[in-house]
C-alpha cells in the first residue's frame, strides 16, 4: 500500500512514522510531506532516507492513504483536495464534528468505518481517545449517565515550541532569573495552567468542549459530560481523572473484570504507595493506564477512576495507523 504523510516532520508525524514501522504496517511506497520550509529534509522508515516533498506541489493521488497531522488549517485547506485522490486520515480538529465524517477509535467505534461519505476519516482528540477507550466497556455494561473530567495534559500536547519552552522557563525559574512566556498565557515552569485553547462559551475553552461533543459523537449522545482541562509542566503523556456516574448499579469487581479486558486498556491499580502510573511511565506504551479504580462514596452509582496515556501514541500517531489497519480490514 502508497501512504503519505502530512505533517511529516512534526511530533505526531515522526511518531506515525514510527508506529507504521514498529507495526510492520503493509507500505509499498511512503511519502513524507510538510510546508516549503521543510522541503528536502531526509527522513528515516526501516533504515532508508526519504526526502520530505513540498505540500503545496504534493500529487496526492500517489497515495491511497494519506495522514495530515499538521493542524486544523492545513487539514482544511487541503484535506478536501486529497481526499478526491486518496482516504485522508485526518489528525486534526477541522472535520470531527462533520455528520458525514466518521470520528473513530478502532477498539470503540469501528463499525462507523461502513459509512465513509467524503473519503475522510477523523482521528479525535488525544484526551478523548484516551477517555473513550475506558468508558466504552463500562457503559455498555452499566450505562454512563454523565462524566466529569478533569485533565492534566503534557505540554507535548500542543507542540514543539511549547516543549522546548518548559525546559527553557525551568533553567530560567531554577536560575532565579525572568520568565517571559511566550507560548503559554502564563508561566508553565512549576506551574498548573487551567486554559487550554481559545475561551467560548459559557466559560469554557474549545479544548474541553471537544471533549464533551467527540466523547457524544463517538459512544453515546446521551451521555452529559463537563470537563476542565489543564496544561501542566510534563513533556509526553496525559492523566485524567475521571468521575462516572451509572444508571445501573455495579460492583468494583466487575469493573476490573471489564477493564481489565477491555482492548487498549491496562489496569495497574494497587492501594500502596506507588501502586498506580503517572504520565512519565506512561510515555512510549500504547496502553490507556487506569489506576485509583475506587467508589463515589458521596453518590449512588458513581465511581472515581485516574487514565494516564502517551497522548503522541494512543490519543494521536497510533490511533490514527489502528484507524488504517480496521479500514483495510472494513474494505
């Protein structure tokens, strides 16, 4: 199979990259494309370099599955134009609320692979694909009437730049010296900042509404959800907690029993010191990490749950290669 990549060159780029090879995914010919800025950069796929191609000037027709990854501007202008040569593996946000355009998490929503309209597959959010991924099995058994979120998210989530400057602020804070922030609205060194992405309504930001509209889209539009999302100074990986509340009632048991089989999902819970994953351990696995399993002892069916995931991995590049593998396996 001829894939290519937009978006190459950057965080989730690499890791498809990445992910094809380690999955030893079926590719006859990969293309590697990005803006003019990074035209003629040699990238590597099972030891051989390949020469990244200017977007612009792109023949999208020379792969039949093409991955963007390089941001919801990008994805609008020119995922149209692929998707007339190609099935477009959509990273970003631009096309996930579209009714003709399925939002999918292999392990959850698969079955929406049947009915593709525009040749356009979208990949949600990295804390949504996180999220779902737990939340399916639990509500097929007990039925989830509503979900409160709040998210403790990497900075590798919002890019490059964004990471070199918490490693910049950090020499700087532990310096003494002035930090003057220029990818954050505040200092992101030593610091927990509850604002991700630009403010809308009522309050909240689009960060934490896409989470409230995928999760709907992909499991269940009755599901009521609230989330509140916070960057929080950690390069790769993140952490949710996670309140649920059931129609039906449930036993701790049966919710390990679930979780513990349940496709993506790893349960590492033990009520010790340490006995639970934290984003660094998550960083480079595959798996959705679910820890602090434990009773809403303040409400009747409810339970508290802590999800740690690479969002890079599973909230992003590997998502988006499952959504490739269960698409050739849907044609």
């Amino acid at each position: 199979m001829n894939i290519a990549i937009v978006g190459a060159t950057g965080n989730v780029g690499r890791k498809i990259i990445e992910v094809l090879e380690k999955k030893n995914f079926p590719v006859d010919n990969l293309y590697f494309v990005a803006s003019s800025k990074s035209v003629g950069k040699k990238l590597k796929f099972k030891g051989k370099e390949i020469i990244v191609e200017n977007l612009d000037t792109f023949d999208f027709s020379k792969g039949e599955i093409t991955f963007f990854s390089a941001g919801g501007k990008i994805s609008e202008k020119y995922v149209p134009i692929a998707a007339k040569h190609s099935t477009v593996i959509d990273n970003s946000s631009y096309f996930r609320m579209d009714p003709d355009v399925p939002l999918i998490v292999p392990q959850v929503n698969s079955n929406a692979l049947k009915n593709i309209k525009k040749n356009i597959i979208a990949n949600p959010n990295c804390s949504t694909a996180q999220l779902v991924i737990v939340l399916k099995p639990l509500h097929d058994l007990f039925k989830i009437k509503r979900v409160i979120i709040s998210t403790y998210q990497s900075t590798s989530g919002a890019g490059k730049a964004p990471m070199d400057e918490l490693v910049e602020q950090t020499k700087l804070s532990l310096e003494n010296k002035n930090i003057n922030s220029k990818n954050y609205t505040k200092q992101i060194a030593f610091n927990a900042i509850p604002h991700i992405d630009a403010f809308v309504d009522e309050g909240y930001t689009k960060e934490e509404l896409k989470m409230i509209d995928e999760t709907k889209k992909i499991i269940d539009n009755k599901i009521e959800l609230t989330a509140t999302c916070v960057r929080i100074p950690v390069m790769v990986s993140h952490a949710e907690s996670i309140n649920i509340e059931f129609e039906k009632s449930f036993t701790l048991e049966k919710v390990y029993e679930v979780l513990k089989k349940a496709e993506g999902c790893k349960v590492i819970d033990e009520r010790k010191d340490g006995g639970y994953i934290t984003p660094i351990e998550a960083e480079g696995k595959n798996e959705t990490f679910i820890s602090r399993i434990r009773k809403d002892n303040s409400y009747k069916n409810a339970l508290n749950l802590w999800i740690v995931s690479d969002n890079l991995l599973r909230g992003a590049a590997l998502n988006a290669v499952e959504i490739a593998e269960a698409f050739c396996k849907n044609k």
